[in-house]
C-alpha cells in the first residue's frame, strides 16, 4: 500500500468538508419533498388583473418546485433550499414570463412572497 503524499492529503481533507456541508442540504432538500397546498393572498398589483386571493399547490420533488394556481399548471422551477428550509429562485420562460419566489419551510408549513408581474401573492401551504 502506498503512504498518502501530503500534496494528496489536503485535497482529501478538503472534499470530506465539502461532503459534510453538502449532505444537510441534501437531507433538507428531501424532508421537505411533498405535496403542499393552501391559498394566495394578493399583497400588490391592480385587483382587476391579479387574484385576490385563490388555491394554490405545489410539489417538491427532486430539486424541482412545480406549482399550479388560475394562471399556471404545473409551473416547475429549480429547487434548492439551505439547510434551514429558506429558498429563492427568480425564473425566467421562453416567452421572457418571469416568476420570482422566495420563501421558507417550517415545520411542514410553505411561507413563500412571489411576484409574477404585475402581480405580488404571498403564499401560506400546508404539507399533506
């Protein structure tokens, strides 16, 4: 068996680090996969255009969020929590559409702020 040289021994040290802070956020990522439903509340935008209020759901599911309301079926975006449940994502469709979500998951409970211009909604869900 060969000796570890040193020059090998920090670039060891250093991806066993880098596997402890990636593992909680793995594990954060799959304790918060599910179904989540609840209602929007609009906090901004013309009422005649933006929902006052309606049903909302979402699943999260291996690194995706998809979320279905009146204007949106199955919108999925990107997915990738901290460790203490927080996230943000702003998404950009083809049709130049964007979606900006931040928010975080306590205790089964989805808060999230999303603005869809010209509309603002705050989300509150609750897991299944």
């Amino acid at each position: 068996m060969r000796p570890i040289s040193k020059r090998r021994m920090p670039f060891g040290m250093c991806s066993l680090a880098l596997l402890a802070i990636a593992e909680p956020a793995v594990a954060a990522g799959n304790s918060l996969d599910g179904v989540y439903t609840g209602k929007r509340v609009l906090t901004k935008g013309p009422a005649g255009t933006c929902p006052a209020e309606e049903n909302v759901s979402v699943t999260i599911h291996g690194g995706m969020l998809a979320f279905t309301d009146s204007a949106l079926q199955n919108y999925a975006i990107g997915f990738d929590p901290r460790p203490d449940g927080t996230f943000t994502d702003t998404h950009v469709d083809i049709g130049g559409d964007v979606v900006d979500i931040q928010g975080r998951i306590t205790e089964g409970v989805l808060n999230a702020d999303v603005t869809n211009p010209p509309c603002e909604h705050h989300w509150r869900l609750k897991k299944k």
